[in-house]
C-alpha cells in the first residue's frame, strides 16, 4: 500500500493504459466482458481519483503529491508529476466522466467494442496524465498522445462525414501544438543559463520570472495561447468542434466536451497566462474579446441549428467563452469562477451529449424537425433533459450558475491592464485582427442584407440592418482609432484611453458576455420545445422507449452532480481557490497590473452590527477619503472617481 | 414564546417545507393515490404559512428594527465574494411572506378542485410547491444573489406551469416566451450585482444600506445599478416594454395565472425595488424612470383591457396595469403605500382570476366572453365575490382597492413638491393624470367584464356547454369567500389619513425599512379630497359608459360603432394589442434569427472561418499533389528522377563556379559582378 500511496499519481494515470492493454488480450467474440472489464478499471480509477482527493490538502496553493523521476537526465527532462487545485478538481472530472462514458456505448458501440475500450482507456491516460504532468515534454508528450486515440474513435465508430471531421481535428489540434512544441523547447533553451537544462515547470516559470527575453516572449507567448486556443476552441479557431462533435460517436463526444477542451482552458492557466504573464498582459483585453464574441457568436449561432448535437456544440463555444473571460480577467472571483465552469460545463455537455445519444440510437437521427412531444412517451427523459439544459443555461440552484455568476461578478470587478504605448499598441492591433474577422462578418452581413432577399419585409429588412449596425459597433468600432474610438464603448463608459489604459476593459466585457445568459436560454428553449413539447407529429415517435434502468444510471449520477454542484459548490471552489489566489496575484505582480483586482478588496464578510454602527460613525466624519484606510468597506480610487 | 434562536430555526422551515412537497410529488406523486398528493401540497404551505404567521407574532412583539436571521451555510465565498445561504424575516418579509403562504395556501385548495380531473395532477402540485420555495426564497433571501436564486426559480416554475399543457405547442410557447422575457431582466440584476460587488464589495442587503448611507455609492453608481435592477423588475413585473408574455402566460392553468401571474411573482419587482430602496433614494433620476415607466404603463394596458374578449386576457391586462399603479407609488418614494396595493391588489385580483377559473371551469372551459352572459344567478357565489372583487379593483369607496389606489394616486400628485421636488418638478400632476384616467379605463373594463360574464341576458354558448353550468364546488367557494372578504377589509392595513384611518402598513409597520416620506409643509387636506373626488368620478364614468353598452345586451350603438370606420379600425387595433407583438417580432425576433442563421452560420462560419481552414487544408493537399508525382510506384520514373538528380549534382560539383559558391555570402554579389 505504501508504494501504492506515494505513486498515487503514477497508478491513477497509467491504470487506464494498463487496463486498456489487457483490453487488447480479450478475444474479439468477447463484447460484454470486454465493457466489463473496461468499466471496472475505470471504476477503480475513480476510486483512486477520491482517495488522491482525500489526501489532496486544499489549503496549499502549490504542487503536491509530487513525483520526480529523471527520465531523459541529459536534456533535463524528467517524469515529474504533482497536483494544485487546478488539476485536482479536472483529474476528479475526468475520472468521474470515465465510466459513465463507458457504460454508455453498451448501446451505443455495436462494432469493435473492444477496440472502442482501447481507445478510450488510452485517451483516458493521455488526458489524466496532462492535467497532472509538471514536466513541460511530459506534459507535452501526453498532450499528443490523446490525438491518436481521439482520431481513432472519431474516424472509425463516426457518423457519415467522419474522416473529413476526423482528419479536421487532427490536423488542426496538431497544427496549434507544433507551435508549442517549438515555443517549449525555445523558452527551455533560452533560460539554460540559469544553471543548466531542464523542462521542470516550475523551475522554467522562475527562470522566466528572472529573464528578460523581451519581444521574444511576446512569440512565445502567442506559440502556447494558440496551441490552446484552437484546444478550448476560442472564436475564431472552433470551426473543427462542431464537426468533431457531429460525427463523434457519443462516448466520443462526451470526453472531447468534457475533458479535451478542458485541456485548452487548462493550459491557458497552468503555462501560456502563468509562464508568459509580461508578454500576456498586452493580450489579455483581446482574448477578452474574443471570448466575448465566442459568448454571443456561439449563442446565436447555436440557435439556429437544426441539428441538435450540432447545437450543443456550438452551446459549448458560448460556455467556453465564459471560462475564458473569467481566466483573463485575473481576479480570484473570476477565475475560480472560470475553473469551476470547466467542471460545470463537462457534467452539463457532457451530460447533453449523452442524451442526444439517447435518442439517436433510437431513432437515427438528430434533426429537431423529427422529434416533437417526445414528453408525453418520454418523461423521466424528458426530465433529466430539461433539469440538464437549464444547468446548461446557467439556473440558480443548478451547478451552471455558480460559475457563470463567479465569472461575471469577478470579471466585472478585474482591473485590467494599463499598458506602455508598445504594449498597448500591440494589444491593439490584437483587438485590430480580431476586429478583422469581424469586419468580415459585417460586409458579409451588408452585402446580405442589401441583396434584398425576397421574402424579406421592409420593417425585417430595417431590423437587420439595426443589427448590423449594432454588431458593427461591438466589434469593428472599437479598433477603428484605437479600442477607446467605439461609438458604443466611449460614451457608454468613458473607461478606455488611447495610451493603453484598459482598466476597465473587463467591465465593459462583462456587459456584453451578459447578454450570453439571455441567448443560452432562447437556444436551449428552443430544443426543449422542439423536440418534447407539442403534440406527436411523426409516428415512429409514438412507440419510443422511455430511459432504461441503464440509462439512468448513466444519467442520474450527473444530475445529482449538478444539482449538489450547484446548491454546495463550496467544497468545490475551497478546492481551487489558494491555487487561483496564488496564479492571479503573481500574475499581477509580474506583469505590473494594478496589485490585485478591484473586488478583491473590498468586505470579505458581511458587517456586523456594532461594526456597521462604527462603519457609520466614522463615515459622517469630515475627514476626506476616510474610508480609504478602512478595513472593511474600501473602495479603489478608480471607482470613485 | 419562543426564543429568537427556535425562530431562527424555524425560519429555515418557512421555505424548505414546500420544497419537500414538491420534491415528494414530484418524484413519487404519480404513484401515490391523489388524496395524499393533496395531503403533501397543501400541507406543506399551510405548515409554511403557520410557521410565517407564528414567526410575524413574535417580530411584531419585538423592537422596531429587529431582524431574525437565519444562516444555514456559505453558498459560494472566492476572493471578495462572499454569499450565505441565509434567510432574514424583517418587517417587509414578513409582509411578503404571509401574502405568499396565505394566498398560496387558498390557491392550493382551489385547485384540488379546479385540477381534480388533471392526470398529471401530481406534477401540477410539485411545480406549485417548488413556485411557493423560490417566491420565499426570493423575499426571504438575505443577499441579492439568493434573490436571484428565489427570482430565477419563479420564472422556471411560471414557464414550467405556463407549458403545463405541453402537448398544445402554443402554450409551450407562451411558456418559453415568458421565460426568454424574464432572462432580458434578469440580465439587467446580474450586471446591477456586479455593479454593487465592485463597489461596495458585498451583496448582502444590510451591508449594502450601510454603504448606501455611509457614501459609498455615488450617485453615478446607484444611478446606473437601481435602472439596471429595475430593468429586472420590467421583465419579472411585466412593465413596458418587457410586459408582453405576460397576456400570453394566460395559457397555464387559471389557479397559477391567480397565483403567480397576479398576486406573488409579478410583484417581485415591486419588492425588489422596495428592498433595494436606499439606492433608489439615491438616484432620482432612476425613481422617476420608475414612476414615469408605472404611470405608462398602467394606461397603456388599461386601454388594451378595454378591447379583449378572452376573461383571463382582460384580467391580465388589469393585472400589468395594476402593476403599473405599484410602480408609480415606488418610484415616488411610496414604497410602503406601493406594497399596500401589492397586498390589496393580491386579495381581489387572486379572486378575479379564481372567480373566472370557476367561470371557465362552469362553461367547460369556454374563455370567450361572447360565449357566456347571465351567468350571475347560476352561479351565485361565483358572482357575488366577483362582484366585490370588481367594486374593490376599480376603486369604490372604503374598498381595500379605493384605499391603496387612492393613496398611489394622492402620493404620484405631491411628488412634484415632496422631498424629490427638484427631479419631480411638474411630473406629480402628469403621473396622477395618467393614473387617474388609467383607473377610468379599469372601471370600464372590469364592469364590461363583469356584464358580458354575469348579466347582458342569456347565456349565448351552445346548448350543451349551457346545460352544463354549475356553481362550482366547495373546494373553489371556499377561497372564493376568503379573498371576497379580504377585499373588503384589506384597506384597513393602511387606511388613509384623510379618511381618519392612521396608515398603519406606511407609518408604523414599514416605517423602519421603507423610511417616512416627508411630505410637503402646509394643509392639503382638501387638495386631497378634491383629487379623490375626480378620481372617483372618472371611474364611475368608467363604469356609466360600461352600463350603458353592456348592462342589459350588448349595445346596438355599439355595433354599428364597431362597424364604422373610424372606430372600428381603432377597436381592431386595440384589440390586436396596438401589435407589439408583431413590432418586436418584426423588429427583433425575425431579423436576430436572420442575421445569426444567414450571416453569422452560413456565412460566417461556414464560408469564411471555415472557408479558410479549408483553403489551408486545400493548400497542404496541393503540395502533397506535386509530391505525389515523385511517389508514383512507377520504377522506370523513379531511375528518371534519379538520372536526373544526379546529372544536376554532376553539373553542380563540376562547373567551374562551384567552388565560387562556397566563398563567403558578402562577397558573392562582388564575385559575381567581377565575372
């Protein structure tokens, strides 16, 4: 047990290769030993992922449980692994997601189910051992690995376009990860000089801490952020997801919504924003942005799909935009918000994905136009359906809240950054490409709306062009003379000024990622109705079974995870908060943003009487900016002023 | 008497108790026999309201500014945030609770018998109980966010009871559009609670008081957050220009248009404001908005109320003007007077509207009121509480209606020379105006109402649905009678002091929450029994031109007004609702689908973004293309190549310039030019 107990990192990551190993050994006749089998390992990884979570203290903010072997001693490169609250509570995702994944494609995988378990016993290793990994080439080198089985599970047991979406995928992840794979070796060999090669996180991030590798960084940078980038999927780099998850097969797709893009967000956090924080400053309003537009994009477009798996996954690009938001905003509020939606956000589309496969194995289609009053023949489904798409959309009570509020009320309290003129200048020809795109959008949606298409009224006509009008403003206004030139962002809030000062850019940000609730629930009402409510109008609908005993059991677990989540995420965000309080406040401090956010600040409890009553006392004094010493209520000079 | 610690305790229950029940029908109400699901629902909200009432005795016992809290455990806490799950009965609560479970319970009752054919009885009464845990949780919650929680959840179970017919996609519809609706306000609370974090670094409402008094929230701030919860309360109460689901959510079972889409949800607003006042006192800019966008939209949903054919359209037409009324009084100032016509307005339009479900259930769920007439002696009990309910609604004197309409009225009047004289400069007289002549359209409507439903000659449905008219059993008679007998005496809580009454609710039981309201020096008194005079008499106008077209049949005058051009084209508009509708549609719904199908998918995504990624991909498969040409498995043009490669080296290796090449590259150009 004592090995055991100090290789508890080493057991819960390669368990699942071993299993899937012996997998291999199982005759191919043997399907349901085969699932068995497979769902025991995951199980018993489970089992491992809470006892690591039991002896997980949640109040260090640094790696523990570490392990460290030297693997490659001559390049500096060793196996090293550890855990902080980041990765605890993903590790504990990813395990929890596992078996229920497996004992979801009893239905779902028909063919090759052995080959299936493989795959999905090697991805589960290749994920588990990059959230964990603290050796930039291990980290690394899980990070491909999970390519191959993903691209296997997609290109063989995938819907009809699978290898385009397959080859889509693979291509393009690869793609964004040679990138960092040059940027690793880069920054391992430009800070060698501090005393010899090696590929130790931690040690990297202190060298860099110490280099002045000027622009340079600034490459570097931008080599990870686009590694990842294209990972979360961040707009404008998501058009593989919705492929990858149409096709997928639903085990699939449960692991890429919920674990694999976690990995983007994930290594946004733990290397591009935590190594690079100089050079990530000047970026941190354009990824803003662009997650802002990820919010309502994804939204908007989500809601005209007619394909329902096709429009959780563009929901997913929306939810994605959220996390991000919360990750630069770099407040403690914002970014344990923001870990706490990765979470929320696998259980939910995680869960969405699953029911989507529900009924897609009974009726071989997803088209919402097929279903239709499926309540009434359907209902313990249609209950697990509704109670998860409106934790999806973020109800109160419900685990999508608490992240979504934590991310909204930590960003809009963030300072951002103040930059000098180059930094600034560079943020803004960031916020400028982004703009582009945009701008892109606009002529297409001007030259649209000019071509008169028939059918179009003339007050249908005028509404749209308000719209365009309208998106004109959001996003190409602002890069037009500078981010403070917007016509709507000016007046509005008077935040930004030409020399770089983007105090209050999250703010502003936050404003429009709000509009994001609205959508969400338009988008997810939309599918409810479509495919419970209203009578029965195709007839093959009328015999459909309601959920199995098996069903269930893949079903209700999540349920009860986003209902606890949602009424008790305090154990939860205990958990990641010294890890996000240690990644914000070094971050500030490193790239000279204003020491800590705004909100982070003012009242940590609630008054009590005789305080308030003193509170109260001391403001009628004449004093000026007496509260400025206060302990209890203080404000930042900015909001004053 | 009971300890403040066993009443803390108790507390707790006051929420969770209906929650239970709901939880228990939900989950298992389908199996059990229909007696217990009764036993569960309406058990729960009775326990609920008898521990409310108990809990109220002993606060009223104690000292003026007590509050009894009751903190369960921390809901989220990470950097500056910090949120309880934590309960507070304060003396505006406790006015809101006891509404709640009081109205709630009668409401359960009528339903056992309004429901008691429903199969999914049991789901009925689950979405019911979990209504009565989110409308506590909402006026119990000590903190915005746990608002929220309780404001977000009423707005689930209203689309959830709205849809409660799913398989009729119409009202599913109504159901979803109520909710995205909603969503449009509660945006605005979420960015108002960022807005009050950020500044004062809590969102604990006594926290907030104690910043708002100690100057921690400037003008700018209070300004932008009070319009921005406000913009929730449009949305939750139905106000312009957000109060169009609310004639729509009339598709859910009438006993929830009585009890959420009339006398608790829809006045969250109202308490939100009045909760959050101290901000609203700071920013008079935004109390007028309040006022101004009250008194709007009070006349604007009387005059669709005039033209409505379907009974529930009507009332919930009256129901947005009514709210209207709430927000003129909050937006002066008057918040206690402004829940006084919360809580009077719940008595008789609860009744109205469970006076209209025993119609409708009489006329086997005909809504149409051209269907029914003479109804009043077949269903006597029916009609008398009715009765009481319209004389309340449309202001007879020493109704509970004629009290808190009176004092909205009197309060929207001083405003201009009260203690926000300088924003309300001129405003007073304008917003007493439009009340007043909002309350002559609501005597007219209601008594229409009251004469095509009750009088106006024999019943006009077909013969059977006409055979089968019946009073309505004792379950519905029952609230019926309570609510009728609230109407009456409701007026009592705060009786003007014009009439000899003291304003008990405004000037002794609110006083420590809402604050006095200093009125303006000097004797009013006949000012004010002038205003009262007029008002009165503009709704027994109100009330004359319906006698005169509706009393005995419906007017032939009226017809051929009806049928002439002029008029006829303004009856069809306000009977279309003056097609808002159909602007926002047309405005908004249509072409955001259109952009975000045609530009932002098909376009965007799909030809640009992606058009892009192809082209990459496209790019690659070209080189691979002219690779493939040296990988073609064919022998004879692997030697070609190689014959080829190799003469080239040749070349290379042995012309005279090759060794030239090696020199160093500066010097290349030179050596270059020297040949």
């Amino acid at each position: 047990m004592g090995f055991l107990e100090t290789h508890l990192l080493t057991a819960i990551v390669f368990l699942p290769l071993l299993g899937a190993f012996i997998c291999l050994a199982f005759p191919r006749s043997e399907d349901s030993g085969v699932r068995g089998f497979a769902l025991m390992v995951t199980l018993i990884d489970l089992g491992l992922a809470i006892w690591l979570w039991s002896r997980f203290s949640p109040n260090v903010a640094g790696m523990q449980l570490g392990e460290r072997v030297d693997w490659i001693p001559s390049l500096g490169i060793s196996y090293a692994m550890g855990i902080d609250g980041v990765a605890m509570i993903l590790v504990l995702l990813t395990a929890f997601l596992a078996p229920i994944v497996v004992l979801s494609t009893y239905s779902s995988v028909e063919e090759r189910a052995r080959e299936f378990m493989v795959c999905l016993l090697f991805l589960q290793t290749g994920m588990l051992g990059a959230f964990v990994a603290t050796d930039l080439f291990l980290f690394y080198t899980f990070y491909e690995i999970m390519l191959v089985p993903m691209y296997f599970l997609i290109g063989i047991w995938g819907g009809r376009r699978r290898i385009y979406a397959a080859l889509k995928f693979f291509l393009y992840t690869m793609g964004g990860s040679l990138l960092m794979l040059v940027a690793i070796i880069y920054t391992v060999w430009a800070v060698k000089d501090q005393g010899g090669l090696t590929f130790d996180w931690a040690v990297v991030t202190q060298r860099l801490a110490n280099a002045n590798l000027g622009s340079t960084e600034i490459w570097l940078f931008l080599a990870f952020a686009v590694a990842f980038a294209i990972k979360v999927p961040m707009f404008p780099f998501h058009t593989w997801l919705p492929d990858a998850h149409v096709e997928a097969p639903t085990g699939a797709s449960v692991i890429l919504a919920g674990v694999l893009l976690k990995i983007g967000t994930f290594g946004f956090v733990r290397y591009a924003l935590w190594m690079f924080p100089k050079a990530a400053v000047a970026f941190l309003p354009t990824i803003g942005v662009l997650a802002v537009i990820g919010i309502i994009y994804g939204a908007l477009v989500a809601m005209v799909q007619s394909d329902l798996k096709r429009l959780v996954a563009y929901s997913s690009v929306s939810h994605l935009g959220f996390v991000m938001l919360g990750l630069v905003s770099m407040s403690v509020t914002g970014v344990a918000g923001s870990v706490l939606q990765m979470v929320n956000h696998g259980i939910s589309s995680g869960a969405l994905f699953l029911l989507v496969g529900v009924i897609y194995e009974r009726r071989h289609t997803r088209a919402l136009d097929d279903f239709g009053g499926l309540a009434k023949v359907m209902p313990r489904y249609a209950f697990l359906f509704v109670l998860l798409a409106l934790s999806s959309a973020g109800l109160p009570g419900l685990n999508g809240f608490v992240g979504e509020f934590m991310i909204v009320m930590g960003s809009f309290g963030a300072m951002g950054p103040t930059m000098d003129v180059s930094n600034g200048e560079l943020a803004r020809i960031g916020i400028s490409v982004a703009g582009a795109v945009g701008l892109a959008a606009v002529v297409l949606m001007v030259m649209k709306v000019a071509g008169l298409r028939s059918g179009m009224s003339l007050w249908q006509r005028v509404g749209a062009v308000v719209m365009v009008v309208l998106a004109a403003l959001l996003v190409v206004a602002p890069p037009i003379g500078g981010f403070g030139g917007g016509l709507l962002v000016r007046p509005l809030v008077g935040l930004t000024s030409d020399n770089g000062d983007f105090r209050e850019i999250f703010a502003l940000l936050t404003v429009f990622a709000g509009t994001g609730v609205i959508f969400a629930a338009v988008y997810l009402l939309i599918a409810v109705q479509r495919v419970f409510f209203g009578p029965i109008r195709h007839a093959e609908n009328e015999g459909l079974q309601d959920l199995s005993f098996r069903e269930q059991t893949v079903l209700w677990p999540l349920a009860i995870v986003a209902i606890l989540m949602g009424l008790f995420p305090q154990p939860f965000i205990d958990m990641v908060n010294p890890t996000v309080d240690a990644y914000a406040r070094q971050f500030r401090a490193r790239a000279n943003l204003p020491a800590i956010a705004m909100s982070d600040t003012a009242v940590q409890q609630p008054l009590t009487p005789a305080q308030r009553d003193e509170l109260n006392q001391r403001r009628r004094l004449p004093a000026p900016r007496a509260h400025g010493n206060d302990p209890n209520l203080r404000v930042r000079k900015g909001s004053q002023e | 008497m009971l300890t403040p610690k066993d009443l803390e305790s108790l507390i707790a229950l006051i929420p969770i108790l209906p929650l239970v029940g709901a939880i228990i029908n939900g989950m298992w109400g389908h199996r059990l026999p229909q007696r217990l699901v009764t036993i569960v629902a309406c058990g729960s909200v009775l326990a609920s309201f008898v521990l409310s009432a108990i809990v109220v005795g002993h606060l009223a016992q104690s000292a003026e500014g007590t509050r009894y809290v009751s903190t369960l455990y921390t809901w989220m806490a990470s950097g500056n945030l910090n949120v309880d799950i934590s309960f507070v009965v304060d003396r505006l609560s406790a006015v809101m609770i006891l509404v709640i479970t009081g109205i709630g319970f009668l409401i359960h009752v009528y339903s056992t018998g309004y429901m008691s054919h429903e199969p999914a009885y049991a789901r009925y009464f689950a979405y019911l109980n979990l209504f009565c845990f989110a409308m506590l949780c909402l006026v119990l919650g000590s903190s915005l966010p746990l608002l929220f929680l309780g404001w977000e959840g009423v707005g689930l179970c209203s689309y959830l009871l709205i849809g409660f017919w799913y398989t009729d996609i119409e009202k599913a519809q109504a159901g979803k559009k109520a909710f995205v609706v909603n969503r449009i306000g509660d945006f605005g609370v979420l960015i108002a609670m960022a807005l009050l974090l950020r500044t004062t670094g809590s969102l604990d409402f006594e926290t907030l008081r104690t910043a708002a008094a100690g100057g921690l929230i400037t003008t700018t701030v209070a300004t932008a957050a009070a319009l921005l919860l406000f913009l929730g309360a449009t949305g939750k109460s139905a106000q312009l220009p957000l109060y169009v689901w609310l004639p729509d959510a009339m598709a859910g079972p009438t006993p929830v248009s009585a009890l959420i889409h009339a006398a608790t949800m829809v006045t969250a607003g109202v308490y939100l404001v009045a909760r959050t006042g101290f901000i609203y006192s700071l920013a008079p800019i935004a109390m007028l908005t309040v006022a101004v966008v009250g008194a709007a939209t009070a006349l604007f949903a009387a005059t669709i109320g005039t033209a409505q054919y379907d009974i529930k359209k009507v009332l919930a037409y009256s129901t947005v003007s009514q709210l209207g009324f709430m927000f003129i009084a909050a937006g002066v100032g008057a918040y206690a007077i402004a829940l006084f016509h919360v809580i009077t307005h719940a008595f008789f339009k609860a009744c109205l509207f469970l006076g209209s479900g025993s119609v409708i259930h009489g006329m086997s769920g005909e809504q149409d009121m051209r269907q029914m007439g003479g109804l009043a002696r077949k269903m006597p009990i029916t009609f008398a509480t009715f009765f009481i309910a319209t004389l309340a609604i449309t202001g007879f004197p020493l109704l509970s209606g004629f009290a808190s309409k009176d004092l909205i009225l009197w309060n929207a009047f001083i405003s201009s020379e009260g203690h926000y004289a300088s924003t309300f400069h001129g405003v007073g007289f304008w917003l007493w105006l439009m009340g007043a002549i909002a309350a002559g359209f609501t005597a007219f409507y209601m008594w229409r109402l009251v004469f095509m439903t009750f009088f106006s000659g024999p019943i006009r449905a077909s013969h059977e649905v006409a055979h089968h008219v019946h009073e309505s059993p004792k379950s519905m008679t029952f609230p019926l009678i309570v609510l009728a007998t609230l109407s009456v005496i409701g007026g009592a809580l705060c009786w003007p002091a014009v009439l000899g009454g003291h304003e008990w609710l405004a000037e002794s039981w609110l006083l420590p929450i809402t604050g006095h309201l200093p009125t303006p020096e000097g004797h009013h008194e006949k000012l004010e029994w002038t205003l009262m005079a007029c008002s009165t008499g503009i709704a027994f106008l109100g009330f004359a031109i319906a006698f005169a077209l509706y009393a005995r049949r419906i007017h032939p005058m009226l017809n051929r007004l009806v049928s002439e051009a002029p008029f006829r084209d303004l009856f069809v508009l306000v009977n279309n609702k003056w097609h808002i509708d159909e602007l926002y549609d047309t405005l908004v719904v249509k072409p955001l689908g259109w952009v975000s199908r045609i530009v932002f998918y098909e376009g965007m995504d799909r030809r640009v973004i992606d058009g892009l990624v192809n082209l990459v991909g496209w790019f690659g498969r070209s080189i691979g293309f002219v690779g493939q040409l040296f990988q073609s498995g064919n022998v004879q043009r692997y030697l070609a190549i190689f014959a080829l490669a190799l003469a080239l080296l040749l070349y290379g290796w042995l012309s005279p310039s090759a060794p030239q090449a090696e020199q160093p590259a500066a010097e290349t150009p030179t050596s270059i030019q020297a040949r």
